[in-house]
C-alpha cells in the first residue's frame, strides 16, 4: 500500500482525476475517475441482496416530501433549494439585464436531493400495507449538500448508491448488520484499509448537538472510514444507518401485522470510494493489486 502523507498527496491526485468546474466542491470527472465509479457501482450490483427493487432518481425531487421528512429541522444548513425567475417574457428579460436579478428568484416545489433514500419512503407508503415485510431497495442519485468546508473528499454534488430495508425491526437490523459485513468484504476485496465506527448526523445548532450524542448512545449509525486525507484521520466513505421508527411513523408505512416498520439505510460515497482507491493505491490503475482490478473489472 501506498503511503498517504500530507494532504499534498490527495491534492495532487485531485488534481489529476477531478477538474474544477468554477465553484468549491464542484468538479468535473475525467474518465479514470469515471471508470472507477463504474466499476464500484457494478460490484454494489453485484452484491445486492435478490429480490431488492431498483431505482435511480433524478438530483432533485420535491420540496414538500422533503419537508415532510423533518429535513429542515436535523440539517437545514446543507439544504439547496432550486429557484426560478417566472412571468412573461418582457418581466423576466428585465429581470435578468439587471446586476441584481438573483434578488428576483423565487423558490420552487423542487429542492436538491440531499441523500438517495428520502424519495423511496413516500414511494413505498403510497402502495399502502406492505405485503411483503423485510423488502429492501437499491437506490442511487445524486446528491447536493451545501457543505461549510471544502477539504478534499467534501463535494457539494456527489454521487450516493443506498440499499435500504423496510421491515420488521429485527429484519431491518439484521439487513445493516448483513450489509456491514459485506461491506467489509468488499473493501478487503478492494485491499484497502479500513475500520468500521460509531458515528452521528451533522445536525444542527446546539440542539443537533444533543440529536448526535444520543444517535451515538443507541448505536443508530456506523461509518466506514477509509484514509482519503489522511491515514490518522481516515474519511466516511460508506455509513449504516437506523432509522427506527422516524421514516415510518411520518409515511405511516406498516408492516402486514399493523406495526409500525422500521428501517435502515446502507449508503455509499462513490466519490470518496473511488478517491480513497486512488489514495491507497495511486493514480495508475495498472499499477493496483490484482485483486482490486478484478473486483472493479478495471
Ligand atoms: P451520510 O448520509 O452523511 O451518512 O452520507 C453517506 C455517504 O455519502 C458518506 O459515507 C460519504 O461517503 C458520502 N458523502 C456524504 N457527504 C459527502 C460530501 N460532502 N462529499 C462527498 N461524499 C459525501
Ligand atoms: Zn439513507
């Protein structure tokens, strides 16, 4: 394994894979980087559980699902919302001929999708009872988070792909634990190195404070970290997360013995997957451990 020592390291892989397209945390892919996310997403199909329903949705979705959530109370800071000029032709032409023209937006039904899972709840709800409990879903979208520090490995858009379950709560843990191990079975494959650790939500203000401590105590969500930046302080590349009752209880989804269901989400960061393959590894794929070529097909 390569040693990863200062963040002059990851700048200069950055640089090479990634081109900065005009704002922080916003870049273009070149198509190394674009075949590694291929090929990480090819081994996630290939370890889907069978029966999971696929989707892939669009990086936005609607502002009052996402509401209905209780988004803008755990993480309204990292919330983008899509706004538009609207009117006739001669109101919006004068709009925009002025320096001021941003002040004329107005927000829409439409916000960035801040993570792959949100729009899957509501989807499912509105089937009504589950028949089936235990079914779980492979879900991908990209994602927009309006980050406060731009570190490398922190992006405003990046790419996530989520399993997640609906069920029971003992199907819905034993489904994060089943995914743990697998994940940790993928990143052996991949020979990079890893440790598995409890961890909380960013949420927000001094309440947050209080919401992340307490995630913490009920073990509700674990990352894998992967060194990206640095091997002391290694990056989340992957989390498992337990929802309890939270998403069900707002989209009423029940299992067929009337019970509230639970759920868990698995999620990966398939650009901080693919930055922490080049970290290790380094920047000439040919250059990489078999085992980890084989298993991206690269
Ligand atoms: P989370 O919902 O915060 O657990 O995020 C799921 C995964 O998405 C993380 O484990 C990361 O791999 C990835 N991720 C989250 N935030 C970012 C970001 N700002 N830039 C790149 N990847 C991210
Ligand atoms: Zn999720």
């Amino acid at each position: 394994m390569r040693d990863i020592e200062s963040s002059a390291a990851i700048n200069s892989i950055i640089d090479a894979l990634l081109v900065p397209a005009g704002a922080p945390g916003i870049f273009g892919r070149t198509e190394i980087f674009e075949r590694t996310i291929e090929g990480l997403n090819r081994l996630i199909t290939d370890r889907r559980e069978s029966g999971a329903e696929v989707f892939t949705f669009p990086p936005v979705m609607s502002r009052s699902l996402l509401e209905t959530a209780g988004y803008l109370k755990s993480f309204p800071h990292l919330l983008g919302c899509v706004s538009c000029l609207s009117g006739d032709e001669p109101h919006i032409r004068g709009l925009v001929e002025k320096a001021d023209w941003v002040d004329a937006l107005g927000a829409t039904d439409l916000v960035l999708t801040p993570a792959a899972c949100y729009p899957i709840y509501p989807l499912v709800a509105a089937r009504g009872v589950m028949r089936n409990a235990g079914r779980s879903f492979d879900v991908s979208s990209y994602c927009f988070r309006r980050e406060s520090t731009h570190e490398a490995g922190r992006l405003q858009s990046f790419r996530m792909r989520e399993h997640v379950c609906i069920g029971t709560p003992e199907l819905a843990l034993q489904f994060r634990q089943r995914w743990i191990t697998r994940a940790e079975a993928i990143a052996q494959e991949l020979a990079l190195p890893y440790q598995v650790a409890p961890a909380s939500d960013p949420f927000f203000g001094r309440m947050g404070k209080l919401m992340a401590m307490s995630q913490v105590e009920q073990a509700l969500k674990f990352e894998m970290l992967i060194p990206v930046l640095s091997r002391e302080q290694p990056t989340a590349c992957m989390s498992f997360n337990y929802h309890l009752e939270h998403f069900s209880e707002i989209w009423d989804l029940r299992t067929e013995d009337g019970a509230l269901a639970h759920t868990t989400c698995v999620a990966f960061g398939l650009e901080r997957l693919a930055l922490a393959l080049f970290a290790t590894h380094g920047i000439t794929i040919a250059n990489w451990p078999a085992t980890t070529r084989a298993a991206l097909g690269l």
